[in-house]
C-alpha cells in the first residue's frame, strides 16, 4: 500500500531555519540534509556481489582502526534547529538526501519466475528513471509495486529508503533501512544510510554506532568518516571531528563533504583563515553544487561579510533556482543588510518552493519581525508551530512577536509553554518575567 505521506508536499527538499525573536537577534540554520540531491559520492550497494562499495572511497590510511573515534561517542542530542546567525552547528550537507542515480542491477529477482522478474524489473526500472528526474513520488510508487512483488528485495527497500531521505521523511526512511538490513546484516551501505537517518532525527549518538558499523565493514567508506566527524562537530568536540575529516579527505581528496565539515570546525574554533580556505577547496572540488555556495555564504555572513555573502548566495540560487535554502538565506543576508523589501521576496520564494517545511515559514515570519509586521509575523510563526508544534524555540519565536505586536497575554502564554520544554532559556524567563510585570505593574 503507498504511503500516503508521500502524497503531502513535503517534497520541499531544502530548508533553513530562522526563527527570529522580532529582535536583532535572528535564528538562522541550515539543515542541510533537506536538499536537493548534489553529492554524487553517497554508496551504491552492490548486490550481485554482497558486499558493498562506497563511490570514490580510496585505500584506508594507516592506522584507522576501523573508524573507531578517539574519544567516547557522542550523547544524543536535539537537533539544533534553530541557532542564531553566528552559531557553528548548522547541519553538514546529507548524503543521505543525495543519493546516486545508479543502483544495484541484480536483486533477488533472480529467484522469482520469469514473469514476475520481468515486471519486478520494468518498475525498478521505471523507479530509477522517475528518481534522476527527482520525481520522488512516482519513483516511490514503483518502488512499492516491485516491494509487493519481491518483499526480500534489497535494492527496491534501499532505495525507498533513499527516496524518503530526500523527501525528509526520515521515520520511515530509517524503517526501510532497517529492513534493507534484516534483509542484509553486512551491508556497508545500508548501516551507513541507517546512520544517515538517524543523524537527520537528531540521534547522533545512534548514528555514530551505524557509522562506525559501516567502517567495520568496509574501512575505506570515507563518507563514513565525514559524519562521524559532524556527530562529534554538533557535540562541539572540534578537534575530534577535524581529525575524521582529515581521514576522510585522505581516503577520498575529491570529496567534498569532508571539507564542508572542517571548515565549520575551523569556524567554531576561531580559526577563520583555516576556515575559508576549507570552503574555498570545497568550491573548486564542486564548483555548481548550491550547498556549497550556501554553507560559504552563510560562513561569510557570520563573520558579517555580507556582499560577499550576498554573492554567494546569488550564486546558490543561480545554479539551483529551486533551492529553498539558497533563498531563505538570501533573505537573510539582504534583511540584516536593511534590504527588507528583497528579503521579503525570496523569503515568500522559498515558501513557495517548500510550503509544508516550518523552517521556511519562521524564516519568513523573521523579515516581516524587520519590516516591523509583526502581526504578519505572528501568522507565519503560527504556520510553522502547525507543522512543528513540539519546537521550543518556535514558541519562544512567536511568543517575542505576540508581544511586539500587542498581545501581551498571548505572548505570556507562549513563553510559558517555552519556559516548559526549555527551563533553562534564559532569553525566555527575562522576557516572561518583563511581561509579568507589564501586565500587573502593580506586583
């Protein structure tokens, strides 16, 4: 039966959140693992020899140990969804979203009759070309048909679990994973994928577990090593995570995930030449990928080099005019430069371009906050509750434009829910406890 998720437009592949406060004090993040596919080097599984190859992986580095960290693993974490402009953890670029349009050629198809093979075969068939036209829901659909067919095969589980990711449905991603490896336990590809969805929930520690899994299996998985690195980057072990980037970009040099990563730890850890190099080598490995442009954009922005980061924004948007996140941090980097008006205009691109993604929503509630529409921001931080009720830092969002627009009742009703789910907010409590007091002036 097809899922009828698949059906809702959750098919908006890139988003980044800005949950503005209607302050200066803007919430801007890049969930990368939202976009549109670009990285071609996420692995392919091979089945017809059982084992597992991952794209451009070069021979392990002496003394790797089978990826295993040189310090514990990290604690699960909370996505950090909504970090303000100068914070490092923003999500590296997922594989997992990127996968290849190439896929295993033999299946279990082999054992089916020759009828069923040949129809099993035509909708896989079907799938992978729907799937290069990033038409997610029909390749989906076939996917399903050869699933009915062959409930044991591998490649139509892997590969829905694939689609999923790049429909950032990662539950059921993760479900599909899960079954590609009850159906294969040594699958490389498929624990790493596993991880993949994982990391997209938030569960680094768990993803770290699949990751090294992975290079258990095959030592030479360098994207393995990359996520490794971002489990322990959105830990804030830096120097750790530099060290896994480093073996992954001497398993693979041409890999540019890696170097997307180091150059954020470089970042957080107040190294900023090292920083911009690493985004620089990252361009010029992958030239016309948008991500790439967008993470450098952002990067310049932090460090309030806004024309260049205007640019390279531009320059995202140019190469990928579909990119929600390419425009949502466009609009960004023109509102904090006080061109509000154009702000607007490709904040309303990327809702338009991903509608049932909250992070585009707040985003666009954040430049009305700029313009001084609070009431308009209310609207839209009310949106993106509807679709992500359960983040704190939304309710925080909307309870600070609630109070710029008025409503101080509503607005302490909010931050209280806010002060719930996070009692140690501080930014909350202040403006509680200012609100508290404006209402009865006379406690």
């Amino acid at each position: 039966m097809i899922r009828a998720r698949v059906y809702l437009c959750v098919v908006c592949l890139a988003a980044s959140l800005a949950v503005g406060s209607g302050h200066d004090a803007a919430a801007f993040h890049f969930p990368g693992g939202k976009k549109k596919p670009t990285i071609k080097s996420s692995p392919t599984p091979d089945t017809q020899t059982g084992t597992d190859t991952t794209s451009g992986a070069a021979t392990s580095a002496a003394g790797d140990q089978q990826g295993k960290p040189d310090s514990s693993p990290p604690e699960t974490s909370t996505p950090a969804t909504t970090k303000e402009p100068g914070a490092a953890q923003t999500k590296a670029p997922a594989t997992a979203a990127a996968p290849t349009a190439t896929a295993p050629t033999a299946s279990s198809t082999d054992a089916l009759p020759e009828e069923k093979a040949r129809t099993s075969e035509k909708h896989t068939k079907l799938a992978d070309m729907f799937f290069d036209r990033r038409d997610y829901t029909n390749a989906l659909i076939e996917l399903d048909e050869v699933i009915k067919i062959d409930p044991q095969n591998f490649k139509a589980h892997y590969m829905s679990g694939k689609v999923l990711m790049a429909m950032s449905d990662f539950d059921e991603a993760l479900t599909e994973f899960e079954t590609t490896l009850a159906i294969r336990p040594t699958s490389s590809d498929g624990h790493f994928m596993k991880g993949e969805a994982l990391r997209m929930k938030g569960k680094y520690a768990l993803a770290y577990t699949e990751y090294c899994t992975a290079l258990k299996i095959d030592p030479r998985n360098a994207l393995a090593h990359s996520y490794i690195a971002e489990c322990y980057r959105m830990k804030q072990s830096y120097r750790t995570a530099m060290v896994e980037c480093k073996k992954a970009i001497r398993l693979d040099p041409k890999l540019v995930v890696p170097h997307v990563i180091l150059a954020q730890c470089y970042a957080s850890d107040r190294m900023p030449e090292a920083s911009d190099q690493e985004y620089q080598a990252a361009i010029e490995l992958s030239p016309k990928d948008a991500i790439v442009h967008a993470r450098y954009a952002l990067a310049l922005g932090n460090s309030k080099k806004w024309t260049q980061s205007i640019e390279e924004f531009h320059t995202a948007v140019r190469l990928d005019p579909d990119y929600s996140e390419g425009h949502v941090g466009l609009a960004w980097a023109l509102a904090s430069t006080g061109k509000v008006a154009e702000g607007l205009r490709e904040a309303r691109i990327a809702v338009g371009l991903a509608p049932n993604d909250p992070d585009t929503h707040s985003n666009l509630a954040w430049v009305y906050g700029k313009k001084g529409d609070y009431q308009s921001a209310v609207i839209e931080y009310r949106l993106a509750l509807k679709i992500d009720p359960k983040n704190a830092r939304l309710h925080r969002a909307l309870g600070l434009a609630l109070s710029d627009n008025g409503d101080v009742n509503g607005a302490i009703a909010e931050l209280l829910t806010t002060t719930k789910m996070l009692p140690r907010d501080y930014e909350s409590k202040l403006a509680l406890q200012s609100l508290m007091q404006k209402r009865n002036p006379e406690q």
